[in-house]
C-alpha cells in the first residue's frame, strides 16, 4: 500500500483517513493546529504520523480536504512542495444554503486548484459527492471522479478501491464542473425525498 | 391512478407510455403527426388514445416527451389548453457534443416552460437523468422537482405507479442540477461505466 497525506483536520479528511488507514496506507496528516493533528492521528493510531503544514508532503497523493474557501490560498501557499503530487480535491463549491455554486460557470474548484499548483503536478476530482459521516461508516459506496492525467487517475482508482470503495471515472478534469453541480443535488435528496442525511449517491450497473 | 397525456409520440414516449399502461394509467397520445400518435396508442394498447396537437389534454399529467428545443415552444403553442396541469418536462438539454448544456446555466428547461406555462398550471422535471434503455428493463429511482405540494403528490403517485421509486430533489429550481445531473451521465457512460446499461441512484441507510 502506499502513502497518503491529508491536509486538513476535519470531518472528511477524517473520514478518508481512518478508511486509508483501515486500507493499509500510511497516512501523514497536516494541519495547521499540530496539536489537533496529533490528536487525530492518535485517534487514527498505527500507521498515521504528523506533517507539518506547508512542507513537502510525504504521500505522492496529497488529498486536500478543507473547504473549498481555503483550498487555493492553501495550495498557492505549498507553491512547489506540490511538485509531482496527485491532488485529490474533494470540495463541494456550493453556497451556504446549498442552492448555487460559488465558482462562476465554464470552470470548477478544481480546475480553480489545478491553474495554482505546480505543472508537474496533477489535480483529480474525488470524493465531493459523498458525505463524510457516511464514508466514515465503512460502506462500500461509489466515488465518482474527474482527472486529465491518466497515470494521476489510476493511481486515485487504486486508491480508491483500496479504501473498500468503487471509482467511477466520469472523464477529464472539465467533468469537475459537473461533479461540483451533483453537491447541491444530494443536498436536495437529503433534505426532500430522502429525508435523511445518511444517503449516498450511486449508481446500478445491472449487467 | 392518473390520467396521462404524452405530448410526443417518440422512443421516451413509448417507454414511459408502456409502463403507464402496465401500471393501470389511462394514456392519451398527442403528436404534430396523427398518425404517428395512433400507432403509438396502438402499440400501447390498454385502451391508449390519441388527442389532437394542441387540443385540452384528456390527462391531468401531461408529459412533453420532445427533445428540449421542442419543450417551451410546444407548452407556449398548447397555451391556455394546459391550465390547471401538471406539467413533466423530461428533457435533457445538452449542447452538440454532449459534455455541457445548451442553455445558460442559471436556468433550466423545465424553469423556462415554467414561466410561460398558463395559470394554474404546476410544471415538474423528471425522468431525465435515466436513459432510455433502463427505463424500459430496469428499474431506475426517479428524480424529480417541482414546486407544489399537491402536484408533487400526484407526480410521486404517477412514478410509483410505474413500479419506479421517485426520488424528490426540491423545488422547481432543482431541476437546474437535474439537467446538470444529465451531463453526468453521459460522462459516466463515456468513461468509467463504458456503456449506457446503468442509473443513477440513492441509497438510505436505515440500519
């Protein structure tokens, strides 16, 4: 297995974590409080370590897990200790009711992460349209997910089954934009016909 | 069960025709070419009727099965003839290549028939998010969204009526994300999935 480094200390870096650790992966967790980073890679235990928050990474997939408000200030801050990852962005883009998006059209958050991260580095959408309390809960759920690279994409479809999860490759990174669009509409999901929160998005694949 | 009158005489119309009929609705068939509409009756059987093109139709839920450049102008030439319905618009409105939506995306086509549709009249989007070849042999959930509560009870009758689960996402303005959703597809069938012989779908977890 291989090594993955979150940065982030919230509910879906932990989600991803725990399962990345369940997975077999080393996981280096990055935060900019070390004592809450601490605390969770604790809580975590073998297997998760402690980086410190704007070094180079130690995973080769880097998942940036904080709000998509943080997200290019963060990886404009990193600048090249991004060189050569695989960024997985797993940001929603939509506003605080849920109701439109907060990245103007024609474009995505991650094609946003993508025009401030290094050229040798490559950004996969992933992971935005399931909920962290849900992932957390050891289902197999599906991952829907959007990249440019094809080695980058492989190595997240690995990753991703690796966490008892199926990646399902929606197309390039442009795709992103569409991704970001199914936010709201899970949002809408759980708040009307499905009435609750513990729901994920999936697809039947009959054959 | 319901009333239904499809504006529309094409392959959509006859898969969800098929399953009203099976599932006890009464269907009336209206298309610019009457003889187009009395074949499909025909095939239908289960006591399918055709009505004539712009004529009150006979059901209380008409659906416009046209391809989404033929929605708004159809709803705007049937005028006051569909006061008082329940309106379905199960279009998909991508541009020429398949990867993005013809329209701005600060509307959608069900929101513009919307807008044009006589008093009373309570226009729904759905169905558009699954392909033609599973809504005939399988057994996709079926999203929608509209805005009133007793139209949306009526839709919610007419879907499980079908023997399908509906699936309600919001108000009228989710059918924004709806059409978004149908762009998703088409990259899932493109890429990941390979072929068009699956549904989007939910999973509530209860346990």
């Amino acid at each position: 297995m291989s090594s993955i480094s979150v940065i982030g200390l919230g509910g879906m870096a932990h989600a991803i974590a725990a399962r990345a650790v369940a997975g077999g992966h080393s996981v280096e967790l990055i935060g900019r409080d070390p004592a809450k980073a601490k605390g969770l890679a604790a809580e975590l235990g073998v297997g998760a370590t402690v980086g410190t928050f704007g070094t180079v990474p130690v995973g080769d997939i880097v998942v940036l897990a904080v709000p998509y408000a943080g997200a290019v200030p963060v990886v404009a801050q990193y600048g090249d200790a991004l060189a050569g990852k695989v960024v997985i962005d797993i940001s929603n883009t939509f506003n605080a009711d849920a109701t439109a998006l907060v990245v103007p059209d024609g474009t995505s958050g991650a094609q946003e992460i993508a025009k401030a991260i290094p050229a040798s580095a490559h950004v996969v959408k992933a992971f935005n349209t399931v909920f962290g309390h849900v992932l957390v809960q050891e289902r197999p759920l599906d991952v829907f997910f959007a990249g440019d690279d094809a080695q980058s994409k492989a190595s997240v479809s690995a990753f991703i089954e690796s966490l008892g999860l199926r990646p399902l490759d929606v197309g390039g990174l442009e795709m992103a934009h569409w991704l970001e669009g199914v936010g709201p509409l899970l949002m809408g999901l759980a708040r009307h016909g499905a009435g609750t929160f513990d729901v994920a998005l999936g697809v039947d694949i009959p054959g | 069960m319901s009333s239904i009158t499809f504006i529309g005489a094409g392959n959509m119309a006859r898969t969800i025709g098929t399953r009203a009929v099976a599932g006890g609705n009464t269907v009336e068939i209206m298309a610019r070419d009457q003889s187009k509409a009395e074949d499909l009756a025909k095939a239908l059987g289960g006591g399918a009727t055709t009505g004539e093109w712009g004529a009150v139709p006979a059901g209380d839920i008409v659906i416009t099965a046209l391809l989404h450049a033929g929605v708004v102008p159809t709803v705007a030439e049937y005028g006051d003839a569909l006061a008082g319905k329940i309106i379905i618009d199960i279009s998909n409105p991508f541009n020429a290549t398949f990867d993005g939506l013809a329209h701005s995306e600060e509307t959608s086509i069900a929101q513009e028939a919307a807008k044009i549709a006589p008093a009373g009249a309570s226009v729904f989007k759905a169905f558009n998010t699954i392909f033609r070849d599973v809504l005939e042999k399988g057994r996709p959930d079926v999203f929608f969204a509209g805005d009133d509560p007793q139209a949306k009870a009526a839709v919610t009758a007419f879907i499980e009526s079908l023997g399908l689960r509906p699936l309600d996402v919001g108000g009228l303005k989710m059918a924004h994300w709806l059409e978004r959703a149908g762009v998703l597809t088409v990259g899932l069938a493109g890429n990941g999935i390979g072929h068009g012989n699956f549904a989007m779908g939910v999973k509530e977890f209860t346990d």
